[in-house]
C-alpha cells in the first residue's frame, strides 16, 4: 500500500515504520536528514502538506504528529503548541483528504485516554459517554477537538479509527525513559495517593494495534489502545522496582508533584481504568496483557520484533 504517515520519527512512529517495509511510505516532516537518520533511506520524505494539492496516490493515512504533551509545563505558550501541532495538521490533512477524486480508503488519527477525563475507580470502555462539562479539563478539550477535526474526513469512502492511547511502555523513549534514572536508584515510588489507575501499553501491542486497524476494513471510530489488565499508579511503581530489584520506599506527594509541573500534574493524577473493549471484540490478541511481563520484555530481554498482521 501507499502510505502517509505524520509523527513517524516520534517515539510510536519509529517502532511502527520497519513494519511497513513491504509498503511505499512517506513521512511527513521538518526536518528530511533527521528523518532519512531515524527511519532509513527506502522511505520518501514531505517537508510540507503544501506540495499536495489532494491524497489521492494514498490508500492510508496514519496521523501521529503532535507536540509531547506532558514534557514541559503548561504555560500558555506550551498549550497553544500542543493544540496546533495537533488540530492544525489533522484539519489539513482531512482537507487535502476532501480534495481527492480518490481519496484514502483508512485514516487512522491519534488521540489519548485523556479524552476520558478523570474517572476515579471505574472501569470503562469506548461506549463511555464524556460530559461536555469537561472542558475545563486541557488533556480532554485536546482530545475531543483532535478527534472532531478527525472525524470530518470519515465518509463512504474512508473509514477514520481514532487512536485514544494510554502510557506506551517500550525502550528508548515515552514515560519510562524519563522514570528509569529515578527507579534505578532506588528512589521511585507512588504519585498522589497511588490510587489513580494507570492505562498502560506495550509498544509491540501498540504497533501491532495500529496495524490490525490498518488492515480491518470494518473497524472505525475510537479504540482504546491500552492493555486490558489497567493497574493502580501504586501496583505500578511496586511492579516496576520489583522488575528493576530496586527498594519501593519513597513517595511523590500531590503538592510537590503540583509545584513542578504545575496544571500539567493532572495528567498523572486522574484516574483512568480504560479497557480496549473494541479491539477486543474485533478478535485483537494482546503480546503483552499483563504489566509484569511488559515491563521485564522491555527492560530485562533483548529487543523482540512485531509479529507483522496480515
């Protein structure tokens, strides 16, 4: 197939090219030497949507772009970032998608758990209905507009799957690369009360998510994209020291975490037990269901291929 991909040099992007191999794909980015560096030279290469008047030579579009959303605070230069890096791209692309005699017959289009807002203990699937009095809440507002941008290219032509993602665990980047120096020496442990449930995934099963919803042509609308066996931010902590054979002793307090990060604390304060109620019944066999076993194919073994779905 020809494919389109934006956000393919971020963290998901990467692990998910080598398995288009067999495909013709190009990458949407700034930056053509950085890209050709990350992501090999049989790939092509966009600086800008601009050069294409329409996406009719594409049968699929996976759209992964988007400013880190938890990296830095949220000051209101850093939210309009995060709200253009994402409602921006995914408005263009939806119009060249428009523009086409011919157009993609699949566009699958990022999102994240944060939609859900904060949801204390209870466990949920993508029937959940999300107020509109949520839009006090950042992460939701950037996922519901994301996701309605989105959504304005699905017809009886292209199917659009909505990506809502949780934490993506796999080496080389996302939360754990930013949670290894602390646990290694021994000083992790909980956020807040470590009651907050934490929707988790492992990179090989969200690479091998992407591409059964690339290649299941009755599939559209929001997937969650999160392990089915979602643990407290506590069972976290306690199962990544035990993996990493590191004491569990220390906590991080709700204030401390607020002076740091300041609004974006919230994101590791809600609580979100979302479970993959869709992919499932569409017969999507997890590698990696439960966090232990995760967490030591990540740290602990060498690096281990997607099975490729065909």
């Amino acid at each position: 197939m020809n494919i389109l991909i934006t956000g393919g040099t971020g963290f998901i992007g990467k692990a998910l090219l080598p398995h288009l191999n067999h495909d013709q794909v190009t990458v949407l980015s700034r930056n053509p030497n950085r890209a050709y560096q990350r992501l090999g030279h049989h790939i092509k290469v966009l600086t800008t949507l601009d050069s294409l008047d329409n996406l009719d030579e594409f049968e699929v579009v996976i759209n992964l772009a988007g400013e880190p959303i938890a990296d830095k605070r949220w000051t209101d230069k850093q939210k309009e970032e995060i709200c253009r890096s994402r409602w921006q791209l995914t408005r263009q692309l939806v119009d060249k998608l428009k523009a086409s005699a011919e157009p993609p017959h699949t566009f699958l289009s990022g999102s994240a758990v944060g939609y859900y807002g904060d949801q204390q203990h209870t466990a949920f699937d993508e029937s959940l209905e999300v107020q509109g009095n949520k839009d006090s809440d950042f992460a939701h507002t950037v996922c519901r507009k994301w996701e309605e941008a989105a959504l304005a290219a699905q017809s009886e032509h292209t199917r659009v799957c909505l990506l809502r993602t949780g934490v993506v665990l796999g080496k080389g980047g996302g939360a754990l690369s930013k949670l290894l120096p602390v646990y290694k020496m021994g000083l992790g442990g909980p956020i807040g009360s470590g009651e907050q449930y934490f929707p988790w995934i492992h990179l090989q099963d969200m690479v091998k998510g992407i591409l059964f919803l690339m290649r299941q042509g009755d599939a559209r609308g929001p997937y969650n994209l999160t392990a089915p066996n979602p643990v407290t931010h506590k069972e976290f902590s306690q199962t990544l020291a035990k993996v990493l054979h590191r004491p569990h002793i220390l906590s991080t307090p709700e204030w401390l975490l607020r002076i740091g990060m300041g609004e974006a604390a919230q994101m590791l304060l809600d609580s979100q037990r979302a479970l993959p109620a869709r992919l499932e019944a569409h017969g999507f066999h997890f590698c990696y269901p439960e966090l232990e076993r995760a967490l030591k194919n990540t740290l602990t073994e060498p690096e281990s291929r997607v099975t490729r779905v065909e």
